[in-house]
C-alpha cells in the first residue's frame, strides 16, 4: 500500500460533508413541535457561548435535550434507524471522503451523535475507527414517570419562548442550571460528553499526539460555532483552517472559505495539502480568486483527473468561491456563505448556530 504523508485533514460532518442537522432532525421527528423546540434550544446554546456561561461549550444542545428523547420514549434503536435511512451527503461527498484518506491521515471529528456518525460510516465506508463523536446512550439510564411528566412541562414552557428575544432565556437558565440538575434523570445528561468547540479542540489534539502528525500540518474543515477553537488551533499551529459553506462563526475563525455545492473543491485543496506546503495552497487559492480557476489549475494542480472532474461538474454552473479571509471581504463570505447554506441545507437548518 502506498505510503500516506505526514499530513493531516480532519474535518466536521454536519456541513461540510453532509446537509443533516441530524440532532435537529431527530428531535423533529421524535418529540413534539421538535424542529421549533430544537431551535430554541440552538439559540439558547449560542448566547451561553457567547457569554462564555462557565462549564458550558459549544454543541451542548446534545447535551440539553437528551431528557427530553427519554421523555417521549425514544430509545437507541430509534435513532440508529432514523439516522441509516436519513444520512444525506453533499454532493460529492463520497467520493471526496474515499479519495483523502488515500492522501492524508484524514478524521471526522463531529458534534453528531454517534449513531449518525455509524450510519455515515456504512453508508460511505469512512473507517468508524477515524472518527471521534459525541457518545449518547439513550438505554442504559431508566426515567420515572414523575421526571417524565416534569420534562413534558418544560417542553410546554418553552415552546412558548421566542427565540429572538433573548432576555427570556433567564427562564430556561432556570429550567437547565437549576431544576434538572435535581432530577434523576440529569444522571443521563452527566454521561453526554458533547463534541463541540473546546471538545473538537481537544478531539484534534489527541489525534495528532496519537498519530505522531505535526500541528502545523493540519487541514481543518468546519462550518459552525461547534469548529471555532478547532479552527482557531489550525491557524495558531500554522495549519490550514477552511471554512466550508461557513456561517459567521466559522468564517470570522478560518484563514479560507469554500462556498460550493460540491465537495471536489475539497478534494482538490486535499490533493495540494498532501503535496506541497501551506504556503503553496494559499498561493493557490490566492490565484484561483484573482485569476480564475483555469490559470490556478495550470500552474498549481498534479492530478488532471480530479481537474478534468470539476470542469465537468462546474460546465453549466457558477464556479465555488474559495478565497483567503481578509477583513475586506469577510462580510461579503458571510453573506454569500448563509446564501449557499440555506440553499442547499434549507433554511431551517442552514440558519442553525
């Protein structure tokens, strides 16, 4: 077997590879009005990580509604089937994530619950071994019927908040920070240990010190509030920190912004990555936005078949944008990057922290 370059890529699920917000998802599907409970939930989640809420990361959404699938009887099973049958990739996806981990020592270090993460897995043959997710265990802490009746009254109360008016959310510090924590079933919320923001962080740490890989040759990919500190360790250690169809937070956090349907860009970021320096790629990019990408891939680019490949999917369409961050251009990638979320994600998800 062809021997792989010390380099690294590791990268979010949820965005960058896929067009799920599968916790959004499954709440929608399992709890009652779940899709507006959950986006409540996210907001909420945003303004305790802004206010840097003390013990608190991003991502712990995960964390925060996983009484409520005990509440209404949801079980492991449950969403292990939901998630088989509901892994939709972006276009491409597949075929990037196969031809990486040929390049580089490729991961997916993700947010997502661990039975979706299993279900993309099988479904693009990613090794599960190479992933690092947030662990929830739906059927191994029982709930009584008083904590049941309790959280179906809390659903209720804040089902009845407005997620634009922030300074209602007093009412769930109560429900979260005071009244859970003296419930039995808080017991479950202690085992959920979320993937998110200072998690990620960590995650890519530990994959680098066990995979003997140099900070300052890795390559990560997030989209969300969830890769801030993951994308802000890449650009401290002189790595490579994309955004892909990034929203605010991960735009204000990455060095490059990929906005595209289609992952090929990726794979053709992978491609230089696993070639030539940091330096190099960013050169790259620099040119294919100044310049246009015909003169970026007949001066930088190796492999003319991944070339000849997006001139095919790019024949009839607007070419991806991939540009270098800069204080002038920043606001216009955020404006562009939500267009291309909520386009190919819808707009609830795309609009999601």
């Amino acid at each position: 077997m062809r021997k792989i370059s010390r380099k690294s890529f590791i990268t979010d699920c949820e965005g960058p590879l896929t067009l799920n917000d599968n916790a959004f998802e499954v709440a929608e599907k399992f709890i009652p009005e779940g899709g507006k409970f959950f986006k409540i939930l996210s907001k909420y989640d945003d303004c305790l990580v802004e206010a840097n809420h003390p013990g608190y990361h991003a991502g712990d959404t995960l964390k925060l509604i996983a009484p409520f699938f005990k509440a209404y009887d949801v079980n492991n099973q449950d969403l292990i089937n939901y998630s088989r049958k509901n892994v939709n990739l972006v276009y491409g996806a597949d075929n990037t994530l196969n031809y990486v981990k040929d390049k580089v020592h490729s991961f997916i270090v993700s947010t997502s619950y661990g039975q979706y993460i299993q279900a993309l897995c099988d479904n693009t043959h990613f090794p599960y071994d190479n992933t690092v997710h947030t662990h929830l265990d739906l059927d191994n802490i029982p709930i009584n019927e008083k904590d049941k009746q309790e959280l179906k009254i809390f659903h209720d109360d804040i089902l009845k908040l407005n997620p634009q008016d922030i300074d209602q959310f007093h009412k769930l510090d109560q429900i979260f920070f005071d009244k859970l924590p003296k419930m039995d079933i808080y017991d479950l919320v202690k085992t959920v240990d979320t993937v998110g923001g200072e998690g990620k962080r960590q995650a890519v740490k530990r994959i680098l010190k066990r995979e003997d890989l140099p900070a300052n040759n890795l390559m990560y990919m997030g989209d969300s509030i969830t890769d801030v500190e993951p994308l802000e360790f890449a650009k401290k250690n002189g790595g490579l920190a994309i955004a892909f169809n990034g929203n605010s937070y991960a735009i204000e956090a990455a060095d490059i912004a990929i906005i595209s349907d289609n992952t090929i860009v990726t794979s053709l970021l992978v491609d230089l990555h696993a070639r030539y320096d940091n330096d190099y790629v960013r050169e790259f990019v620099q040119r294919y936005s100044e310049k246009g990408h015909a003169e970026a891939f007949f001066i930088m680019l190796n492999d003319e078949e991944l070339v000849v490949k997006f001139d095919k999917e790019y024949q009839r369409k607007t070419l991806p944008l991939i540009e270098i961050i800069t204080d002038e251009n920043r606001e216009y990638l955020i404006q562009e990057s939500m267009k291309m979320r909520q386009s190919i994600r819808g707009t609830d998800i795309g609009g999601l922290g």
